[in-house]
C-alpha cells in the first residue's frame, strides 16, 4: 500500500499553464491504470486532440469548460467526465483559480 | 463525452454507512476500468478484505484511517492510496463529517 497527499509527487510541467503529477503509475506497481492530477492555469488550455484511450476524469477544483466535437460544457468542482477513446477533446481554465482534475488512462507504456 | 456532477448519479449502499456511486462504467463506455465515488459515514467502515485487482483511491472530504497487514494511517482530503492486488485494507471514517473518497478499479465483469 502507498499512501501520500498528491502534492508530495514531483510536477512536472505538460506545457505552459499545465503541470501534471502521476500520483498512481507502474512504479507504484499499479497494474493496469494510471491516476494523474492535472493544474491548468487561469487562461490556460490542454491541447485539443485526440487519442486511441479513454480519460476518467473527476474535477477537484476551479472552473472551466470541456471542449468536444459538439461544443463547450461548464466544469467545476464535483463533476465527472468521461471522455470516449478517439474522441476530440480539450479542457479549459476560464475561471480565475487554479483548474485542478484527476485524469485516469489506462496503462500504455 | 458524458458529464455530469457526480451526486447526479444513482447511490446504492453497500452496507450500512457505506454508499457507492458508480460515476464511470461499462454503461457509458468505459473499456478498462472504473470510477467510483464512496461515502463512509462517521464511525463506519468498508470490510477487511482483499482480492486480486487494486484499488487506485483519491480521497476527496472528510477524515478517517486506512488500515493495512502493517497498522493503521490517517488519511483526509488529497491524500493518494495504492491498494495492490490481493492486499488486505479497509477504510475507516474516524472523523466527524462524511468520508468521500474516489476509488477506480479495472473492469471486472
């Protein structure tokens, strides 16, 4: 068992505006799936693309919109996304705190 | 793409003081593993058990104890736990609000 608060894992930054912390990963011998917190910066974005896995994402805080094929949805605190393998997506900082999500990916190395 | 808040999703208990959230599965599309949302209430717990898949745990309110083969340690809000195959735990609300905690386990049907 590993037990830790996620800000004692290294960040490290995705690109400007978001950093990411693998919090569960195989190194901890997790088998199967991967947990990752993302922070976005107020006026920052993930990149808007695609890719052949699924994201499991819960929304710890701030407040944003998720970008997909069909337009933008508000974010916040509390809410769940699931977002389809292959399917286009981006997340957005629109708030003026710190946009923090879990994203769960399946293992892929 | 599904989003939704997660309190949107049907609660069932597991046992008493002890309620699940099935928030991503199966259902929505979800090919490799699952989101779950758990609430302990104050002075209840999740069973002493184990079984051969993991437990990737993000722990969202409240304060309570994970206990392991080697003792008990505190967890609260943004504590990380790995859970390994087949390792005996239980989670334990010691405080005295509602434990919420996000656990993902791979698909097992």
């Amino acid at each position: 068992m590993k037990i830790r608060d996620f800000r004692q894992v290294t960040e490290r930054e995705e690109m400007p505006g978001v950093s990411l912390r693998l919090v569960i990963s195989p190194e901890d011998g997790a088998p199967n799936f991967v947990m990752r917190v993302f922070e976005v910066q107020p006026g920052s974005s993930t990149p808007w693309h695609s890719h052949d896995w699924e994201h499991e994402v819960f929304v710890l805080a701030g407040e944003g919109e998720v970008v997909s094929s069909d337009g933008k949805t508000p974010i916040k605190a509390n809410r769940v996304v699931f977002v389809a393998p292959n399917e286009m997506h981006q997340f957005v900082n629109s708030g003026f705190g710190v946009l923090r999500f879990i994203c769960c990916i399946p293992r892929v190395d």
